[in-house]
C-alpha cells in the first residue's frame, strides 16, 4: 500500500465524474509512473494557462469569447491542480492545510 497503507488518489475521475484510486507498495509501477506523467502534464498545462491570462489581462482589446474560452480552461486546470495537491498533501499525510 501506499504510506500509511492509504489510497493515491489518481489524477483523473472515474466514470460519473467519481474519484478513482490506487493501492500500491509499488512507486514505481506502471500505475503510479502513469499517474505521476499526468500530473506531471496537469500542471504543465495549468503554468502555460496562467502565462496566458496574465498576458489576457493586460489586453485592454481581448476578446470577450476569448477570455471565455480561457476562464474556462483555467477552472479545468485549477480543478486537476487542486486534486493533485490533495493527492500530495495525502501521500505526505498532512491533514489539515497550514494557515498562515
């Protein structure tokens, strides 16, 4: 299993939008080096978006579906973002997010 004998969640949704999950000792399985590329390219993808609507913001002649169309690939990449960090604060097994 994984440490603390907890789930990994995984970096995409299972059927009906559920979170899927793996049991594992092996890091190095396909599995994990599979998850592990996906949110590799998760937040790859969420870096070049943000790039992006920093530049959109300084367009005072953006184009409203543009920036549409933007906002809503950011929300996508904030919700992949937001399920790798779970499923990193999880591994680290930290509970509670600290506040500052």
């Amino acid at each position: 299993m994984t440490a603390q004998n907890e789930l990994r969640l995984l970096p995409w949704s299972g059927p009906e939008g559920k979170p899927c999950y793996l049991s594992t000792d092996d890091k190095g399985g396909y599995m994990s080096r599979l998850a592990d590329n996906v949110e590799a390219d998760q937040l790859d993808t969420a870096a070049i978006l943000l790039e992006q609507a920093s530049d959109a913001l300084g367009d005072q002649d953006a184009d409203l579906e543009d920036l549409r169309r933007l906002a809503g690939e950011l929300a996508g990449a904030l919700r992949d973002v937001l399920r790798v960090a779970m499923s990193r604060r999880h591994l680290l097994g930290v509970n509670e997010p600290h506040r500052f």
